[in-house]
C-alpha cells in the first residue's frame, strides 16, 4: 500500500493509464482523491487567473474552474499518461470557458468598469492599480492573443502545449504573442518603466 | 530611450519583461472555492461506477413509472365502471324531451335538436299545429332554427293564426324558399308585421319577394330603407327591380347608390345585353351614371346594335379611358357615336391624340375630325405638329379653331405664317369666337391688305366689343368699307351701339363723326 502522503502523479498516472477497469480498481479510492487535491491545490489558482480573462463574469470562470475539477475527477480513468496534467487540465478548462462564452453569446460583454487613472499627484501608480489596468487591457484583446499571452505568461505553458492546446502552429503562438504584447507596451508605455 | 524620444530596443524588451512580471502576479482563489474543488470526489462517482449506477436507478425508475401507471389505470376503470353504474339515465320520450327543449332553451337542449335534426321535424310540426301557444311558437322558431323545406307548410299554416303569425313569419324567411314570398308579401300592409315581413322577404329573395317590396315602396314612410333593404337581396330580380327604379325620380339616387355595389355589376351588364329593350336602356344609363370602367367591353359590343348605340357611346364616354375612347372611335362612323365625343373627357382625349401618334393619314383624319369634338389644350401641341402635313392642314386648322383658347389662339397665328394657310387661319381664328382671337385677327390685317377683308369679317364672327373697335381700326379704305358695314350690320346691335356710343361721346372729333355715320347706318 502505497503511503498516501508520498503519492505522485506517476503513481496515479499509473492507474490511468490501465484500459482495464479491474486495474484501476486495483487503486484505493483514498489514493485517487489524495491526487486529486493535489493537483487542486496545484493548478486550481492558476486555472481560474486564465479563467477569469476568459469568460464574462467572475462567478463564471469559478464554474469553469469546478467543471474543470470536475470533468478531470470523472475522466481520471481516461487521462492519458503521454500527456501533462497541466496541459490536460487547461484542455478542460478551455471547452468549459469556451461552452460557457458561446452560451452568453447573445448578451453583451460586461466589461470591467472604467478604471480612473492613477490619482496620485505625482503621477505615480502603484503595483496593483498598474495589474488590474493591465489586465483590462488583456480582457479587450483579440481572443487568440488574449489565450496566448494568458498561457505563456500566467500559466506559465511552453509554446508547444500553447499550440497543442488551441490547435494552431507554433509559429501562431509566437506571433499572437508578439502583437499582444506589443500592444499591451504601446498602450502602457512609460508607466511599464517605474 | 533614443533622442527622437522613441523607445529603444532595450525600452521595449524591459517594458516587455515588466509586463510579464505583473500579468504572472500571483492569483489568489475566491473564498471558498478550493473547499469546494476538494469535495467534488464526494459528490461525484468515478465515471466506471457512474454509468452503472446511471443504468441502474434508470432501470428503477422505468419500473417505478410502469407500476404507478398500472395501478392508475386500474384505478380509473373501476371508477369509471362504478359512475357508469351509478348515473346511467332514464331515457324520456322524443316528444318529451323536444317540449322540454322549447321550454328550457340550454345549450345542452338546442345541441340535442341539433343532432336530433329531421327526427325532431314531425315533433315539431305537431307541436307548431298544437292548441298550446306558447309550445307552438317556440316550436315555430326551432323550424325556423332548422329550416327545413318540409316545415313550409306547417308555417304557413301558422299565419292563420294571429298569436303566431310573427314568428312564422320569420320562420318562412329562414326558410329561404321563394313559395313563401306570396303568403308573407300581404303582411307588409300590416304596421305591426311589416319589419318581419319585410326581413322574411329580403331572405327569401326572388323576383315575387322583390316584387312584392317594390309594390309598397310608394306607402313607406322610409323609402330609401326599402330599396336599401331590396339591395341587400343581392340576386338578378333585385337588380333588375333598382334598374327599372332609376326611371322614378323618388327612388333614383337610392337605386343608383345600391347599384353602384360591386356585387350588382354582372346583373347590370347583362341587363344591358337582355331582350327587354326597355331594361337594356335602364342598365344602359345607370352604366352611364355609374361610369365602371370594366363594362367597356360590354358597351363596345353594344355600339353594334343600333337601338342601343346611342346610349352606350355616351356610357363610354361617360367612363372616359382610352379603352372607351379606342371603342367609340372604332364604330365612330354610326350615327350617335360621333356625338358622345361631345361628352368625352381627357381619357378618351388622350386614347385618341394616341392613336394619332400610330395611325395613317386617313386615320389621323379622322382623329383630328374627332379632337374637334373632344379636344382641349393639351391636344394643341400635336395638332401644330400635324399641320405640316399639308393634306392635313385645313382639318387641323379648323379643329384648332374649335378647340379654341389662348394656346389654340397662338398655334393658328403661328400657322398663318404660311402663306397657304393665312385664309384657313384666319377662318379657324373666327371659328373660335373668342376675345383672345381679336389681337391676332388685328395684327393678321394689319400685315397684309389681302388680308384685312377676310380679317373684318372674321371679327365680324365674335361677340364682343373688342371685335367691334378692331373692326373700326382695321376699316380704312373704300374696299373695305363694304364689307365693314355688311359685318355691323350682321353683328348683334347690343354689341355694336354702345361701341359706336362711346366713340361718339369721345374727344376725337374725327372718330366721333365716323361713329355717327356708322351709328346711322346700323341703328338709323
């Protein structure tokens, strides 16, 4: 019997990796759930940072991310052990923002209010005012550039599992990156400086 | 940064890395969501054990729904089983349940006449026959509800019977037969029975019901009303009753009013195509009247026969499209369609200045024959143009002149610039007999000595006293003389002496003295 607190991916990987279910049987339910909250307790943070910028409302990206959660829990036995599970994971993630944007499809986005510019006499903006107009700016970006620069960059994804993951080249990839973030220094410019 | 105050590579690539920095800024989880990640393995089956248990409580279910439902069923058939038992009626008699519908008027009893249909009608000839009144007449409207031609007897038998006569008599008008116009028509005599019997007659139609309504148009007090209600018939014997009204002056404008109804249309035309001759003429004038361009063709064949030419051209006149005026030019060669052009209007104007546009120099002709007729301003235009057709040009010029008014007036002047065509302009100027022909006869004499002659006498033509002193002004030498004393004397004197008058009270002494001599001579 496996030592619950010394349970690894590979070991849980190991599991779903068998096409047969008397050997995932073989796993104790306590071992599943032991690598379940582990990778909750991972990627949960993450997935729902990339979620947020993916679907209209707040309440949304935290049922993307449960379904997430949820769809991975039920397909455990389905997981292929080629694949990363954070690249599994964001696949997931993604049907379920993208189910989620088509449904609101007729309403219109409700974007974050207007943020004032900075108050401050001297011009100065702090960290997190800087953040949130940043990421303002990312929710008004076109989609592939937001997904891109959302997964490269908060997610922290390689260029292969980006293109993997929306199903465009490499080359894609690299090129949404560029014109995102280019926009985003031109729009921000001197105040990316401080 | 570089001196152009544009970002350097260095600018962008640290900006670039900043922007890194802050969109990969630690992200913490809402309140409460991670608590409820973690609990999804307890409110979530793995899949393999999912589908079993998904088939299961399927299963469950399917059998759960099966069960219910039969005990249902079963339920339902013993509690029909025991209502059938307990309220099976007792079933009454025709006759008892007919009297118990004509004394309780439900829905549920006039439903059950309904379906009862002519297994009720012996019932309720027997009870409309009975002593008992009030069983009688509702029995009488019930025949009246079904209206069944079998009934007519026993409803009019009914009419013998005072207390019964006004709901037979409705009841015959439900009946819609034409043998119950005779017994019902007397009754339009009786004050208190003349609405019904009036109504029961325009329902029963016919040409004894329409008879019957017209003969008592002269002792209504609403006339109107009457031939309203005789238009309301709608069938040929009403439509023939309004034609022959249009010849008594007291109903005309009502009868012409129902008539006017598109639904009438058929019954007039073929009035104006019937054998009485007298008829036709009726429907041929309300046509007239009435002017529906869709009885063109109807009329076109009429102007073939020559009783009923006559009217019919001034029908199509009076409908005045170039369809009628294509029609009327057709047959204008038979007597009575010449004149109807009289009456013609801008429609048949234009259908004719078209056909002058297409047809040959005899057609043209005859067309410009007719504009002279018909003809007005508009028409001016392409008469000028036609004048240049030499053979043409007499016809034009006195169609010009009869057509008359300040443009037609113009056009002849402008034509009497040729010099074939000074004599006939100057006649078709006095054809006018118009004050607006005065200036250019004046300005005609003027020009030519050959001229003024035929310039007097053609002012001679026109009754005013503008004529009269251009006559003065143009009489100026001996040759002259004859003719402008011929032409005074042909003028009516009320135009002449208050001329002569005035000139003679004048300071012109010279013009004074030859007022006198003409005054002596027109008014010795």
């Amino acid at each position: 019997m496996t030592n619950p607190a010394e349970f690894t991916y590979e070991m849980a990987l190991r599991v779903r990796s068998s096409s047969r279910l008397e050997d995932a049987a073989d796993v104790s339910d306590r071992e599943r759930r032991v690598a379940f909250a582990r990778l909750v307790r991972e990627y949960a943070a993450t997935l729902h940072g990339v979620a947020l910028r993916l679907v209209e409302r707040p309440t949304d990206a935290e049922d993307a991310v449960q379904e997430t959660f949820l769809r991975a829990w039920r397909a455990l036995d389905q997981f292929r052990r080629e694949a990363e599970p954070r690249t599994w994971l964001f696949r997931i993630l993604l049907n379920a923002c993208h189910d989620r944007r088509r449904r609101r499809l007729l309403r219109r986005r409700e974007r974050p209010a207007e943020r004032a510019e900075p108050t401050d006499p001297a011009g100065r903006t702090s960290r997190r005012e800087l953040v949130d107009r940043v990421f303002d700016a990312v929710d008004v970006l076109p989609r592939r550039q937001r997904e891109c620069l959302l997964l490269r960059v908060r997610a922290g994804l390689g260029y292969e599992e980006i293109a993997l993951l929306l199903d465009i080249g490499v080359g894609s990839v690299k090129t949404h990156l560029v014109q995102g973030r280019r926009s985003l220094v031109r729009r921000f410019g001197k105040e990316l400086d401080a | 940064m570089r001196r152009d105050g544009h970002p350097s590579e260095a600018d962008l690539l640290r900006r670039s890395q900043r922007l890194d920095d802050l969109l990969a800024a630690p992200h913490e989880l809402p309140a409460g969501l991670e608590e409820r990640l973690l609990r999804v393995p307890d409110t979530t089956r793995p899949p393999a054990r999912a589908w079993i248990a998904a088939v299961a409580a399927s299963l469950l279910l399917l059998a759960g729904v099966l069960a219910l439902r039969s005990r249902e069923t079963e339920s339902e058939r013993s509690s029909a089983r025991e209502q059938t038992v307990a309220h099976t009626p007792v079933v009454p008699s025709r006759r008892a349940r007919i009297l118990d519908v004509l004394r309780r008027p439900t829905d549920a009893n006039r439903a059950f006449l309904r379906t009862e249909g002519d297994r009720a009608l012996v019932t309720l000839h027997r009870v409309a026959r009975g002593r008992d009144t009030e069983d009688a007449t509702a029995a009488i409207e019930h025949l009246g509800v079904l209206a069944r031609p079998a009934s007519l007897p026993v409803l009019v038998g009914a009419l013998r019977r005072a207390d019964r006569r006004e709901p037979a008599i409705r009841a015959l008008g439900a009946l819609g037969d034409g043998s119950a116009a005779g017994p019902v028509a007397p009754y339009l005599a009786d004050p208190d029975l003349f609405e019904a019997a009036r109504d029961a007659l325009v329902r029963v139609g016919g040409v004894d019901a329409v008879a019957a309504l017209v003969a008592v148009l002269d002792e209504v007090e609403e006339p109107a009303a009457l031939v309203a209600a005789i238009a309301s018939i709608g069938d040929e014997a009403a439509a023939h009753a309004l034609v022959r009204l249009l010849e008594r002056p007291a109903f005309e404008d009502a009868a012409l009013a129902a008539l006017a109804e598109a639904k009438y249309r058929p019954a007039l035309l073929d009035a104006a195509r019937g054998r009485d001759a007298a008829l036709a003429l009726d429907a041929i004038s309300a046509l007239e009247r009435l002017a529906p361009p869709e009885a063109v063709p109807a009329l076109r064949a009429l102007l073939a026969d020559a009783t009923r030419r006559g009217p019919a051209a001034r029908a199509l006149a009076a409908i005045d499209t170039p369809e009628a005026g294509a029609a009327l030019l057709d047959a204008h060669g038979a007597r009575g369609v010449r004149e109807a052009f009289g009456r013609a209007g801008p429609g048949i104007e234009a259908g004719l200045l078209a056909r002058l546009e297409d047809g040959d120099r005899r057609e043209r002709r005859r067309v410009v024959g007719l504009l002279a007729l018909c003809g007005s301003e508009r028409s001016v235009p392409a008469l000028l143009a036609l004048a240049s057709d030499r053979a043409l040009a007499p016809e034009v010029l006195e169609t010009l002149g009869r057509i008359g008014g300040a443009r037609a007036v113009a056009a002849l002047e402008e034509l009497a610039a040729h010099s074939a065509l000074k004599r006939p302009a100057i006649e078709a100027l006095a054809v006018t007999r118009s004050v607006d022909a005065v200036p250019a006869l004046v300005r005609l004499g003027t020009s030519d000595r050959q001229l003024r002659g035929p310039a007097i006498a053609a002012l001679g033509r026109i009754p005013h006293a503008a004529a009269v002193r251009a006559i003065l002004t143009l009489d100026g030498s001996r040759r002259t003389r004859r003719t402008t004393s011929h032409v005074l004397l042909a003028m009516d004197r009320s135009t002449v002496v208050p001329v002569l008058v005035a000139l003679l009270e004048g300071d012109d002494a010279a013009e004074a003295a030859e007022a006198r001599r003409w005054l002596d001579a027109v008014h010795p």
